[in-house]
C-alpha cells in the first residue's frame, strides 16, 4: 500500500499562491449581488441567506422601487414587505430583519450605513458576515473575511483552514491573508465553490488548485469515481448506478386459483362452494 501523502504546509505564502491561482482562473469573481448603495447591498446580503444569489437580485429591484433608502423601508407595513420577498424564503423573518435594520439606521446613524464594524453588528438583522460583505464591498473597508458555506468548504477541502465555525475559519484566514487581499479573497474563494468546487460534485479534473488541493477525495472525483463516503457525500459510482438503472424488474408471479369443485351447494352469494347438508 503506497504510503499516505502528507497534507501540505499551511503557510502564508501558499496562501497567496492559491489566490493568485484563483486571479488568474477567475477574474471576473465580484459580489454576485446587485446594488447601488451601502443600504442595498446591506438589506440584499440580509435577503441571501438559504437563498441564490440570482433569486435575491430578481426581487430587490421591486422592493427597492418601493422602499429606496432606509427612511422609507422604517416605515413600511410587515406584510407588504413580506409579500414582495416572499420568494426568497424565511420571509417573515427576513422582513422583521431589514424593516428593524431600517429602523436602526434611521435611529441611531441618521438613516446612513455605518462603516465601522462596531457600528454594523449591533443592528437588527446584521451579523459579522454581512457586515464584511458591505464594509469590503461598499466601502473598501477591510475589517475581515466575509466566511459563508463556500468559503468553509472551499478552505477546509484546499486545507487553508480546518473547522465548520465561521469566526474560527475567520481568524485562520486572516493570519494567513494580507489585510488589502481579505475582500478579493471573499469574491474568489465563493466563485470558486460556485462554478468548481462543489458541494456535491467538485469538478477536481478541471479545478486550477488540483496540484495545490489538500483533500483526500480529489483524485477520486479527477478520475470520475467518487468515493462512497461521509465526506464525499456518499456519491455511488456512475457506472454503478447506470447499471442499477438498466437492471429489468422481477416479474411479479400470481398463484392461480385452484379451481371450485363441481359439488356441494353455493356458498353465500354464489360466489364458492358452501356447506354439504346433512346426509340423509
């Protein structure tokens, strides 16, 4: 059995070897959702959690024409804004989180985004994560390393980082990333996870990281075989499963019905044999 193959060095050098890697595979990687101000990208990344980045951008141009800064959204009825994000999920409580993030702008920061993270957390609706996303993306304020299920994946599978719990994965990256560099890092580890590094299926034969990838389930996935396991998603094999498809169904076999003796009298209903009588 040939011998295991270390796991590479966590180093920040190999850090920035990754991102330019992804640079150069993913220029066009930028923050999938659509705004025009601090408080649109603030009430859409609040609107994009369990939901696709591509649902969230089709239902905040309506909301948007309704409610176009945080005065206006303060003051909208529940309901009504629960029936124009109702698409995205959650509804209810996302409506309670961008109406009271409303509200606290108008409160305590005059109706205007703060740009400090300190000021950004406290408000309804609002935690580290978005507030990276908008602090990074609407100001160019690097407080942080916005981490969301891709950037967890992505990071865990290249070895970046080890963990599920965001802030944790934070501070790994941040010790291994230059401050001017967490913002882009955000932007491609996400496109990454999005359009190669896949949940389910990664595509590891095309991945520009394969040389660089520490997880143990990439060659699996590069040869086309994915490995029947937890961390794989216990995925059967392709040509496993074709021939399950194609395997024919048993044929299902009825016992015929032994047929109803001539004598004796019917049984109720005519349908079958009843008692004899008593011999005379």
């Amino acid at each position: 059995m040939p011998p295991r193959k270390a796991k590479p060095r966590v180093t920040p050098e190999r850090a920035a070897r990754i991102l330019d890697i992804l640079e150069e595979a993913h220029p066009e990687a930028r923050c999938a959702l659509l705004h025009r101000s601090a408080f649109e990208l603030a009430v859409a990344t609040i609107l994009s959690a369990q939901c696709t980045d591509e649902r969230v951008n089709r239902v905040t141009p309506r909301l948007f024409e309704l409610y176009p800064d945080a005065r206006a959204l303060a003051k909208a009825p529940p309901a009504d804004v629960e029936e124009v994000i109702r698409s995205t999920g959650f509804y209810r409580a996302k409506a309670r989180s961008i109406t009271g993030f409303a509200r606290g702008l108008v409160e305590h920061h005059g109706g205007e985004v703060p740009r400090s993270m300190a000021a950004l957390v406290p408000l309804p609706g609002i935690g580290r994560k978005t507030a990276n996303v908008v602090l990074g993306h609407a100001f160019d304020v690097a407080e942080g390393i916005a981490v969301d299920t891709h950037v967890l994946r992505v990071t865990n599978r290249l070895g970046l980082a080890e963990g599920d719990d965001p802030l944790d994965v934070e501070k790994q990256l941040m010790a291994l990333v230059p401050r001017e560099r967490w913002t882009r890092t955000t932007d491609l580890v996400i496109f990454h996870g999005r359009k190669v590094c896949d949940a389910r299926r990664p595509a590891c034969g095309v991945c520009p990281l394969f040389a660089e990838c520490g997880w143990p389930s990439r060659q699996a996935w590069a040869s086309e075989e994915p490995p029947r396991d937890r961390r794989a998603g216990r995925v059967a094999k392709p040509a496993a499963a074709a021939r399950r498809r194609a395997r024919p169904l048993p044929t299902l076999r009825l016992a015929r019905r032994p047929a109803l003796p001539r004598s004796g009298r019917p049984g109720p209903g005519g349908r079958g044999p009843g008692r004899k009588g008593p011999a005379k």
